[in-house]
C-alpha cells in the first residue's frame, strides 16, 4: 500500500478511536437543560412573589396557601393545578439532573487527563459551582418538602397538616421552622446559592438557545441579574425575619 | 534577563511525559516566546541533546500554528494574543514560565509541545466550507451584501484555528471554533443552500470530538482573533434552525 494510504487509514482510525458517537446527543441534552432550567426559573419567581405574602400577616399568606390547593375549581378538581405543577417539576428535575451529570462527565471525559488550572474570574467561578450548586438544591428541595409540605423527619415541633376543610397552617408551620436558627441559615444560604445558579444559569440558556442578538443578550443577562437578586432578597429574607422576631 | 523554565516533554503520542527544568541566561524583554525557545533550543542543541520540538509558522499572529500554554494559560498570560507575539516585555516581574502543549482530550500530543489538531480539521471538513460548483466569478454587482453584515461575517471568519479556546475550556469545547464557522456563513449568502446541513455536520463533530459548553467563558479571553461568546450560540442557532426547518438549506 503507497504510504499516505496507510497514513489516512490510521488518522481515520484513530478519529474513529477518540469519537463517539453518543445518544442522546450534547445538543439535544442541553435542550432539556434549557427548557427545564426556565421552568424552574418561572417557578422560582413565582413562588418567591407568592412567599412575599407572608408580609401582609397570617391571615393573607395562609388564604393563599389554601387557594393554591383548589385553583380552578370547580372547572377542574380541588389541587389539580397543584398536582399537575407537581408532576411537571418532579420530571423536570429529573431531567434536568440527569442531564446535567450527563454533561459534567462528557466535558470531563473530553478535556482528558490534563484539567484545566487557573482559573479566574466570576464567569468561571459560577460555572464550576453549577453542579455541586445543584447537588445543594436538590438536598434544599428535599429538605424544604419535608419541613413545609409533608411535615417528615425535619419539621418542626408544631408542625400542622391542613384540615379536612380546607384550613391550612402554612404560616404557623413556617415561623416555627424558622425558629430554629440552623433551618433558617440553611433555607438564607440556599437562595444564595440558587441565585448563583440562576445567573449563570440563564446566561447559559443564551447559548444553548442559540441567542445572538447583541442587544437582546446584554438585556437578558441584566435581567438574569435582577432575577437572582430578586430571588435572594424576596426569599432569604423571610427565615432571617423569622429568627430575629420580626415576623412572629 | 535570566528566565527559568519548566518544559514538558515527551518522545511519543504514547510515550509518558514529564517537565525538563532549563534556565536561559541571556534572554532580553524584546523576545517572544518562540524566540525564547528558539534560545533555549540553541543551548540545548549546542549541548548535544534534543531540540523542544515546538510549532510555530508566521509568528506575526495571523496563521494560528503557535499555542502553547504558559503557566496554565493558553497562548501565555497575555490575553486575546497568540503565543508568537507575547513577548517577556509584557510578564511583568514573571521570570519563571512552566511551558507545555495545549491541552484537551481532543489534542493528543505528538512529541514536546506539538500537538494533533486534526480534530479541528475534522470540522471543517464537515461543514465549515462552501460546498458548491462556483462557476465563473459573478459580476461584483450581482451578489449584494450589506456592508455591516459582511464586515460581522469577516470578524467570525477572522478565527486563526489556533485552538487555544479548546485548551481553555475545562469541558473541552470547541463551541467557540465552530461557532465562528457556523457565523460566519450563515451571514452571507455563499453556499445558504447547505445551510441546515452544514449546521447539522459540524454540531455532530463538535459532539462527537469535544466536550459540551458550561458558558465558562475561558475561550474568549485566549482567543487571539477575539471572537465574541456569541459565536457559541451561534452553533444552537444554526442547529435549531435546522432541526425546525427540516430540509438541507
Ligand atoms: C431551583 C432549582 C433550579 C433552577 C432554577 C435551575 C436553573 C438552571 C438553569 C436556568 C440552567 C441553565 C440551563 C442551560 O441552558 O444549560 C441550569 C443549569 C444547570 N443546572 Fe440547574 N436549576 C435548578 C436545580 C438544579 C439541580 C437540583 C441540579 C442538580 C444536579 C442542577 C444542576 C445544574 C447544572 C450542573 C447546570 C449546568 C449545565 C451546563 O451548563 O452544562 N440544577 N440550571
Ligand atoms: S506562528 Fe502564526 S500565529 Fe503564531
């Protein structure tokens, strides 16, 4: 065989060799992480407007609490919505981490035996902090369901289910909880933390959405920017108020 | 000036690697990196051992054969400049410089500082071309371009194929590169007939051969053409433009 045959024969073996075709593909993985990532973003803001009901008194916040349960009835039946909202984050969430650990490993996988050092800036700081990030939301989800909802294992002392009638006890279960200066702490580091994540996170859905618009990026990331700081001061504020007295 | 250097080298593709302590004595501020190897390789040569295998062509910034990194940074501490043109004037009080190849899984090295970039060729071959019978020239009337669109085309095109911006991404991404192509011929009218196609070819290499983007950011700033992080998104919207249209333009 003439030599450069034999050349293009190993350089096309070896290319095969280091590429891997792989289902589903990065692209189609970072889709989800998109999608997923806005809808827990829509639902992060709106749960945080909902929270800020806790400042007009007990009265209001638990009102909005039972409404919540039967929106839409009697169209559709009492927690319909709530349960449909339900399902839709549990499988986005599921998504969403698997297809970010997918994606960790495949990046780490290409960068190869020699890692990246050095690194600075807050750009790079944010991005290395995604998926421990979220490995520390995902433990705050549990956490948060099992104090606030299901009342399991970390609730407070006085924790109350709602009644057969309707009455919930949202705000007393929730100043109790935050009473407990760990829980409060973890629930204030924990919006820091989602705020960190939804920064870069929407900055990400930039790319993975493919916006290029010069204008329309440095808007969505100013906006990014507020989200986030909206998301820590509306959230974080509330277990802080609780433990020095404020809301009582 | 005196310089110390640390230097990875290696025999093989296959062969283990390992920093070589040197000292150049005699360097001066006005010498770039390749010089300084140059210099080094000099003494090396004048003792009986070795030349640091290294590449370098034009060394004036515009044919992208030089990368290495320098002290964990791509092309050198100096930003957004190809190593041929960081020069010792520019480290400040740096005399100690760890050298080695530019690093990703998809850059496997050949010997010294010389690494198989094929894998960026592997790209282009791909999609980043325009694949059509171009007859004669048409008239310079006939095919009109806005002028700021081309201007942002060439600045896409204006990507040297360096590959630091792979060596800087701890995923291994080569978003940045074949975004650049992906920009830079969806902005012009040439070859629009292969548009989704092409989209669809250097998306699969890029996944097929690199890591996956996490926004960090790290390309931009080694970039020696300065191509803007949009150039990423660039690759999702010309995949998504293809996905939704479903045909080969
Ligand atoms: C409140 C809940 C959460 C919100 C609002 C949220 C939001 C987001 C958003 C908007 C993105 C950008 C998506 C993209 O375009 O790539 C993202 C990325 C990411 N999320 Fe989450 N996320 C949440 C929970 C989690 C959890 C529980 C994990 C656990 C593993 C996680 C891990 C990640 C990682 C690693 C990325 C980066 C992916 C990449 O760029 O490669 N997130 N998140
Ligand atoms: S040698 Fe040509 S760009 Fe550095």
């Amino acid at each position: 065989m003439p030599s450069d045959t034999v050349m293009a024969m190993t350089e096309l073996k070896e290319a095969a060799a280091r590429s891997q075709r792989r289902a589903p593909s990065s692209f189609a993985l970072k889709q989800v992480m998109a999608i997923t990532g806005i809808i827990f973003v829509a639902f992060v803001v709106i749960h945080m407007i909902g929270n800020l009901k806790v400042y007009a008194g007990e009265d209001s916040f638990n009102t909005y609490a039972a409404w919540l349960r039967e929106v839409g009835y009697p169209l559709i039946p009492k927690q319909g919505i709530l349960w449909a909202l339900r399902v839709t984050l549990a499988v986005s969430l599921v998504l969403h981490m698997a297809s970010a650990i997918t994606l960790w490993a495949r990046g780490r996988r290409a960068r190869g035996r020699h890692r990246r050092r050095g690194m600075k800036g807050f750009s790079a700081t944010s991005a290395r902090a995604m998926l421990p990030g979220g490995v520390v939301i995902f433990v705050f989800i549990v956490v948060h369901l099992l104090d606030l909802t299901i009342g399991a294992i970390v609730q407070s002392g006085t924790y109350q289910g709602p009644e057969a009638d309707g009455t919930v006890h949202a705000y007393a279960n929730l100043v109790a909880s935050f009473s407990r200066p760990w829980m409060a702490i973890f629930y204030a580091l924990t919006m820091v933390i989602i705020a960190f994540h939804v920064e870069h996170g929407l900055r990400t859905v930039l790319q993975d959405l493919g916006a290029t618009g010069r204008r329309f990026r440095k808007l969505w990331t100013i906006l990014g920017g507020i989200v986030a700081l909206a998301i820590v001061l509306g959230n974080a504020a509330i277990p802080i108020l609780v433990l020095t007295g404020v809301i009582a | 000036m005196r310089v110390e250097l640390e230097i990875w080298r290696q025999a093989s593709q296959t062969a283990k690697g390992a920093f070589e302590r040197h000292v150049v004595d005699d360097a001066t501020p006005e010498m770039s990196l390749m010089e300084l190897l140059d210099r080094l390789n000099d003494q090396i040569v004048g003792q009986g051992d070795e030349a640091i295998q290294f590449e370098s062509d034009c060394r004036e910034g515009v044919c992208g054969a030089c990368g290495v990194t320098v002290n964990d940074d791509p092309h050198g501490p100096v930003p957004n400049t190809p190593s041929c043109r960081q020069h010792l004037r520019s480290f400040g009080e740096v005399r100690k410089l760890r050298i080695e190849p530019l690093r990703s899984g998809a850059f496997p090295v050949i010997r010294d500082l010389v690494v198989d970039r094929s894998s960026l060729d592997r790209v282009i071959r791909a999609g980043g071309h325009v694949d059509v019978a171009a007859g004669t020239a048409p008239g310079a009337d006939s095919l009109r371009i806005p002028y700021e669109e081309a201007e942002l085309s060439l600045d896409f095109a204006a990507c040297i194929g360096c590959g630091a911006c792979v060596a800087a991404c701890p995923n291994g991404s080569a978003h940045l590169f074949g975004g650049s192509k992906l920009a830079h011929l969806a902005l012009i009218p040439h070859g629009e007939q292969e548009r989704g196609r092409r989209a669809e070819a250097i998306t699969e290499t890029l996944d097929a051969e690199f890591g996956p983007c996490s926004t960090y950011g790290e390309c931009v700033k080694v970039c020696p053409a300065g191509i803007p992080l949009s150039a990423v998104a660039a690759v999702h919207k010309e995949r998504l433009r293809g996905v939704f249209r479903g045909r080969d333009n």
